[in-house]
C-alpha cells in the first residue's frame, strides 16, 4: 500500500472511530496521550467540561492507543502508567460525555494540523479544543502554539489553553511520576497523580515460601509495560468482595534465597484468609516503608517482616 493509500485509510478508520462515539450536537473537545490521567491532565478536562457546560456542548476526550513514542520508537520499551481502560475510565469519572481511543499509526501521523481539526469540526461538531501548554497536533506537532490559534480561528473554532499544574515548582507530566515510582516515591507520585498509584493483575501460583514463613502471599502479574515501582516493602490497600484490607507488599528478587531471575510482586494480606489464585487484585501504594534487604538468616527475614506488617497496620487507614 502506498503512503497516500495508507494516509487515507487512516483518515478513514478515524473518521469511523469518531462517529462511533460522536454523541451528537456540539461538543468540546480535549485531544491528548493522558497517560495516567494525572493532576494537569485533570485540570485540562476539567476545563472542558466546564467551557461545554458554559455553550451548552458535550465535554468529550480523544486520547491515542498507542501512544506516538510506540509507534514512532519501535523496539524501544514504553512504561504505561495505566491500561487504555484505565485511562479512558478515569477520564470518564472527571466529566468526559465520551471518549474516543483513537488508532495512532505512521499513516494517521501524516494528516496535518489543518486536516485533523476539520475531521473532529465536521465528525464530532467540535467548536472548541482545550489542551494544555505543550499541546500540539498534526505532521511534525506543527499545530502547537501561534500556528494551532490561527488554524482553530480559520476553521471557526475556539481554542482553549490550561496553564500548567505545577508540585513544588516542578510541572506535573507523566515522565515526572514514572520517574517518581522508579525511585520508590509512591507518596509523591499519588500528589501528582491525585490519587494513589496502583496496579492490577492476576495472582499466579508461587512457590509458597511466604506461606512457610507465616506469611502467606500472592503473587501479581500486572499487564506487561505498567510502571512497577522501585524493590522495596511498600504499604498497600486492596478491595476483596467489596471489603478493604491492608495490604504488606514486596517487590524485588529475593535476596536472602539467592535472588531470583525476574522481579517479583508479592503481597501480604493482613487479616485476609482464603484463596487467591486467579483473581484479580488492585494494589494502591500509599507508602514505601524500606528497601529490599539481604538478610543472614531466615530468623532475622520473619522478624523484619513482622515489624513491617505492624508498620502497614499503623500507617493504612481501611474506607470502605
């Protein structure tokens, strides 16, 4: 397929995708990755809803999968802070009417700033754009700054943009809170995020060590390319059948046994009896207690992991 063949295939499938989800009527619109859906992007849809609410508009959201580093950067890993559901459910709970995923391809990243807002103009009825600081769209990111104010003024449309969110001076983004839990600095990543970090996955059978230790616990398998924080007990909160628990949580290798190839993530319910194979289990990290310690003997391991449990049960408040 050519390259023009392929651009308008593109077009095409957006054009599709768009209508699939266009709720009728006029909307205003917020078009980016939103990966996490953090506080600067909170206040970006925010402020879509309330300019929708102010013309009468529906407040809607047009986010990528994948997003451009993954196609413009392949072979190179990619850290999520979220899953697509996640982001398009947590954009949901801020007020966004509808969410558009949009297919982000090569192809669709050849339609110029000029072209893609004619499609959300005439697809959507979209009248306004909102976007943060460094939002830019079209071939090249040409549509950013004085360039994306005087396309949106040819089309007849409005264009909105939020100031940046700033924590101790530094502007949040999504590269700030990866950076964050790469460090083990859960505490300052849920400031920036809003809400604690978490992680979902399946417990898998393990090797039962933690039962033989008195601590029985389960082992997640997160989606693979989620941000896992840095090794380290963490404490965590869960959500089992509508009841909360504390939650002791260990990521790492395992030292004190010899250290195992992959990086583990075990859990420790306090207070929690029964099976968890094959659920699924939602980690929030509230707190990085300690790094992970090689320690001489199995005595001393227990001893720890005690300490650590009571400092889960001190520092976790349960909501139901």
């Amino acid at each position: 397929m050519s390259v023009d063949a392929a651009t308008r295939a593109a077009r095409e499938q957006l054009i599709a995708e768009l209508q699939a989800v266009a709720p009728g009527g006029p909307t205003v619109l917020t078009v980016g990755k939103f990966d996490g859906v953090h506080l600067a992007h909170a206040r970006v849809v925010g402020t879509t809803v309330e300019r929708a609410r102010a013309r009468g508009a529906t407040p809607g959201a047009l986010t990528f999968d994948p997003l451009p580093y993954v196609v413009f950067n392949p072979g190179k890993p990619y850290h999520y802070l979220c899953t697509l559901e996640e982001r398009i459910t947590l954009l949901q709970q801020l007020g966004a009417a509808f969410v558009c995923p949009m297919t982000f391809s090569l192809a669709i990243s050849r339609l110029s700033a000029r072209e893609f807002l004619v499609i959300l103009r005439d697809t959507v009825q979209m009248v306004e754009l909102v976007g943060g600081p460094d939002t830019a769209i079209g071939h090249a990111r040409e549509g950013s700054g004085e360039r994306l104010r005087a396309l949106a003024e040819e089309l007849g449309l409005q264009l909105t943009v939020v100031p940046p969110v700033l924590l101790d001076g530094v502007p949040v983004n999504s590269s700030l809170i990866r950076h964050l839990l790469w460090a083990g600095d859960v505490e300052q990543a849920a400031r920036a995020l809003g809400r604690p970090y978490a992680l979902t996955g399946t417990v898998v059978p393990g090797d039962r060590r933690g039962r033989q230790l008195g601590y029985p616990t389960a082992n997640l398998v997160p989606p693979e390319h989620l941000v896992v924080p840095a090794d380290g007990i963490y404490a965590c909160r869960t959500m089992l059948n509508g009841i909360p628990y504390r939650a002791a949580v260990s990521i790492g290798v395992r030292p004190t046994f010899g250290r195992d190839l992959q990086r583990l993530i075990e859990a420790y319910l306090i207070d929690f009896e029964g099976d968890l194979y094959g659920r699924t289990l939602r980690l929030e990290f509230l707190a990085r207690l300690r790094g992970e310690l090689r320690f001489e003997n199995v005595e001393a391991l227990v001893h720890q992991m005690a300490r650590d449990v009571e400092q889960v049960r001190a520092r976790v408040e349960l909501v139901g």
